[in-house]
C-alpha cells in the first residue's frame, strides 16, 4: 500500500484524524493502545489531569520501546555469538568427512 491512510481514532475522549502509510487497523491498534495506556493512569490516579496522563502515558510507552529495543538488541548479539560458533567449528567438521 503506498500513500498516507487517513483513519479517525479516539484518544482519551478526543477525536482524531491520523494519517499513516500502514493499514488502518494498525493505526487504531495504536491508538488503542495509548488510550489504554492514558485510562490505566487516570483510574490509577484520578486527580491526574489529562495532559498529565498523556504525558505520563507517553513515557511508560517509551520505557516499553527502549527495553524491547534493548532486549532485541541482546538477542541479536546472542544469535551472532552463536553463529561465530558455529563457523568455527564447522571448518574442522569438514575436515573430519573428508578423510
């Protein structure tokens, strides 16, 4: 799909247009997810404000990108480590058929 999808979401009671090159039902997922996100603190503290809660919303959401970004990143030098492993002892298992 090429091109900017317009789709309305609602976030924290406010209607919005977003305009994104993924499919529409990514960008309500999305925008599920921050109003979950932006709900979850405001039952937590009800004298929390709603600008408040967004930005407060906006941050766990962060933290929650940082630690799947770090986590994938260890993942992929795990996999790395592994795969030199591999390639070092896979010369002397070829050795070892040709005889």
């Amino acid at each position: 799909m090429s091109g900017y999808v317009p789709v309305k979401v609602s976030v924290a009671g406010e209607e919005v247009t977003i305009r994104s090159e993924q499919p529409a039902e990514h960008s309500r997922a999305v925008a599920q997810h921050v109003d979950e996100s932006i709900r979850r603190i405001q039952e937590q503290s009800p004298m929390v404000d709603s600008g408040k809660a967004a930005i407060l919303a906006a941050l766990q959401i962060a933290d929650e990108l940082f630690r799947t970004r770090n986590d994938a990143e260890r993942g992929t030098e795990r996999l790395e480590q592994a795969m030199d492993e591999m390639r070092r002892m896979l010369p002397p298992a070829k050795r070892a058929v040709g005889r």
